[in-house]
C-alpha cells in the first residue's frame, strides 16, 4: 500500500521569512526559501470500515497543527481529516488546534471526534491552552469537536500503524512517529540510543536541522547528518529548517541522499511494511 507524505511546513518557529529580518533567505524569490511551521500530511487509501460495497476511501493524517495550519490546508486543499499526532505542545506544533473545528464539525457528523493523539505532558498543556474546548464544563458551542487520546507505543489509524518514536528536545521527550518505511522526526537535540532500532530499514527519514551554529534545543545540520548517516534511510529530508540555511545553497553542500524539505513536497511512502515490533522503551 502506497502512501503520500505532504509537507506542510519546513520552517522554523517563527517561520522563513522570519519577521523583520532583511537576510538573503528571508529577501529569496525562491519558493523554497519560504517556509511555514513545520508539519506533514499523509494520505492513503484505505477499504471503506463501513461498507463492504463501497471503494477504497483516502484516509488524512497531519503530524501536529502550527499556526499556520489553516493556510496550509488550503493550499493542499484539505477537507476532511481523520486524526492529528502530536510531536509536543509548542506553539509552533500546536497553535493551529482551534482551525481544525470546521472539518472537526463534518467529522463529527461522518463518525465521531477527531482524534488527537498526544503524550500525557503535550495533553495537559493543550488542555491548559484549550480549556474551552476541552474542559467537562465548556459551554462554548463552537468548540472543536476533537478527542485527546493516549499516545501510545503503537497506534493504528484505518490500517495503518504510527510507532511512536521518542526522541529528546532539549531536556523533553517528545515524539516523533515512524509509519511503513518512513519517519518524521522533528524538533531534535539527540535521539536516545533505544529509538536507533525503531529506525531500521527506512526509505524515507524526515529530521529536523535548524542551522549551522549550535542550539540548545535543536540540531545542527552537522548533528543531523550524523545520525542520517547512522540510521541509513535511502532518502534524508531535513525540516523545522531556520533563515540562516538558503535552499539552494545548502543542498548543494549536502551529501547524496540527503536534501532540505520544502513547504509542498510530496513523497511516496510504503506502508505496507511491517514496521518495527513496539518495545519497551
Ligand atoms: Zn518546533
Ligand atoms: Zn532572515
């Protein structure tokens, strides 16, 4: 089963051009230098649950909601939804919440609640952050009709199995998710010794690198290769990528396999492969 992962956004969090800065990445006519809040989409179709008479439906997931998800489902055309991973709760991850309530309505009529699935930390803060949405006494009745639930070790969504892999950001675990021969990893200081085997035998790895100068929270460029090349996926796409790396300029300096993302690539992923077994992590 072949499906599609869309990158959404590859940016940073506050986004490429970066507000107020005049550099030669935030000034680029490149479209590729113009990069939103990171997150990614993938579609697949899968047998329709309800109906044995009916075709295939395509079945949407997006990997966090950012600020500029509205925008984003626009540009994609996004019209239906069946369930949002959370990595974390940053703003730059999950800003975007309340744009889900017009697809959340349709949603709620077709078969129920989004499902959200986050870590009980990302849970609390959303629920923190969304109190009217989520609160047993909201009375708000536009709220989202969406549903926190557990992210566990393995989750499946109409076929298709999200293995959580937990990665470090700064001095938080947070989640990235490997789905068939893919991963999404983003918003990565290190990767925890027990997560290397959750990575094995990968088409694609999506990882984010910021910048060249080192951060406190996020890798380099020059991290981020060392562990592309120790995990050895076919194709590396790095993300959550700062105004200080120009599309153009950087790939060319990047070896073969490796590439920045762009905000509209897509690619096909496997997701018939069986993915790693959950573990005890
Ligand atoms: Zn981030
Ligand atoms: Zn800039």
């Amino acid at each position: 089963m072949e499906g599609k992962l869309t990158f959404l956004g590859t940016g940073t969090s506050m986004g490429v051009p970066t507000l107020g800065c005049r550099c030669t990445v935030c000034t680029s006519s490149d479209p590729r230098d113009r990069r939103l809040r990171p997150s990614v989409l993938l579609r697949w179709m899968a047998p329709d649950e309800n109906s044995a008479q009916s075709g295939p439906v395509e079945r949407l997931v997006v990997i966090d909601t950012g600020p500029d998800f509205r925008e984003q489902a626009l540009r994609i055309g996004l019209t239906r939804l069946d369930a949002v991973f959370y990595t974390h709760a940053h703003a730059d991850h999950i800003l975007g919440l309340d744009d889900l309530r017009p697809l959340s309505f349709m949603a709620y009529r077709e078969s129920g609640p989004i499902p959200l699935y986050a870590s009980a930390e990302t849970a609390e803060v959303v629920k923190r952050i969304y109190d009217y949405t989520f609160s047993p006494q909201a009375t708000y009745p536009n709220r989202a009709r969406v549903q926190l639930e557990a992210l566990g070790k393995s989750t499946r969504v109409h076929g298709v199995e999200f293995l959580r892999v937990p990665v470090m950001h700064g001095e938080m675990k947070i989640a990235g998710f490997r789905f068939g021969r893919a991963a999404y990893l983003t918003d990565v200081s290190a990767i925890p010794e027990s997560s290397f085997p959750l990575l094995e035998g990968l088409d694609h790895l999506v990882l984010s690198a910021l910048r060249h100068k080192p951060h406190p929270t996020h890798a380099t460029v020059e991290q981020a290769l060392g562990w592309a090349r120790r995990i050895g996926a076919r194709h590396t796409w790095f993300t959550h990528i700062a105004h200080e790396l120009g599309h153009e300029e950087t790939n060319r300096a990047l070896p073969e396999g490796v590439r920045l993302a762009y905000d509209g690539l897509e690619i096909p992923v496997e997701l018939d492969a069986v993915t790693a077994p959950a573990r005890d992590l």
